[in-house]
C-alpha cells in the first residue's frame, strides 16, 4: 500500500534530469529502489532513503551524464564524418570523371594530328618516290645524251677522215701517174690519213 511519502518520492523520481536516468538508476540500485518504493516504512526511514537514494542519484548522473555526452558526440562526429566522406567521395570521382573526359578530348585531338601526319608523309613519300624516278629518267636521258653526242664526234670525224681520204685520192688521180712510183706514193698517202703518226714509225 502507497502512503503519502511514497508518492513524493515517486514525483520526484519522475521529476529527474533525464527519463534515461529515471530508467537506469532504480535498476542501478537493484532490491533497495524496489524496497524503497514498495515497501512500508517510518517517516525516518524514508527520509534517510530518500536522502541516500538523492546521494547516489547524483553519483549515478555525474558519471552517466559525461558518458551520454560523449555518445551524443561521437553520433554527431559519425553523422560529420559520413557526410565529410561522401562529399570528398562524391568530389573524388568528379574529378576522375573531369580527367576522364579530358583525357578522351586529349586522345580524339592527337588522333586527328596523327591522321594528319600519317597523309602528309604519305604524299611527301609520294613526291620523294615520284622525284626519284624523275632523277633517274634525267641521269638516263643525260646519260643518252652523252652518248649520242659522242657517237656524234665520231661520226663527224669519219666523214671529215673520209672526205680528206676523197680529196686525196681526187688530187692524185688528176696528176701523172705515169711514173713507176706514182701508184706507191698514192698508197702512202692514204695510208697516213687512216693511220695514226706513232703506228707510221712502227711501220718504219
């Protein structure tokens, strides 16, 4: 039975800091809140009850306040902390994506260069092969034409060796050839003309 103490005592408990220390301090305290609260005691009695209950009420909430402090903290700190990383994650693979697309930009522009190049050497190649064969045409033609100017000089000098020869065979048949030496002296003649002056002493 509930007597009139009980019930400020029960008013007061209700009336504490925190619900939490309401909950955990009775069951803290094990058989002695139940007695307290339950049982039936002498003014005296609940006084010295309440007082020593109030005593280590205050013992309770000074060491369990500080810790209800620091897990309110460390949910702040976590909830901080997972924003801070999900922003920094989030600001992490934007930057891969920024570099990413740079990079494609980079590779498409170098590839036009390289397409570029690759038809600029192709057609140099082209010019170079092409002025090659011209070269080559030029050292045939240059070639030909030394030829045919040295088969020139030598057609010319035969015609002038054969008109000489002409000429000589000419004067001497319109002078007298009645003489015994007339036909040698015609012979040698011809001969100097077609034979060169050391080949005459060899036949000396």
């Amino acid at each position: 039975m509930f007597t009139f103490s009980k019930v400020i005592t029960l008013g007061v408990l209700l009336a504490g800091t925190t619900g939490l220390s309401t909950y955990l301090i009775p069951y803290s305290l094990g058989e002695k809140a139940k007695d307290f609260l339950f049982s039936s005691q002498s003014d005296s009695n609940v006084s010295e009850n309440i007082k020593d209950f109030s005593e280590k009420e205050k013992k309770m909430l000074e060491t369990l306040n500080p810790l209800l402090e620091e897990l309110e903290k460390a949910v702040k700190n976590s909830i901080n902390l997972k924003d801070i990383k999900d922003g920094k994650m989030k600001e992490f693979f934007q930057k891969i994506l920024e570099t990413e697309n740079k990079l494609i930009d980079f590779h498409n522009k170098n590839l036009k260069i390289i397409q570029k190049l690759s038809s600029t050497l192709k057609e140099i190649s082209n010019q170079n092969e092409n002025k090659l064969k011209i070269q080559s045409n030029l050292k045939t033609i240059n070639y030909l034409k030394n030829l045919l100017n040295q088969l020139d000089k030598f057609i010319k000098a035969q015609e002038k060796l054969l008109s000489s020869v002409v000429k000589e065979i000419d004067r001497n048949n319109s002078e007298s050839s009645e003489s015994r030496g007339g036909h040698k002296i015609l012979r040698m003649n011809i001969i100097r003309k077609l034979v060169k002056p050391a080949e005459m002493q060899k036949m000396h």
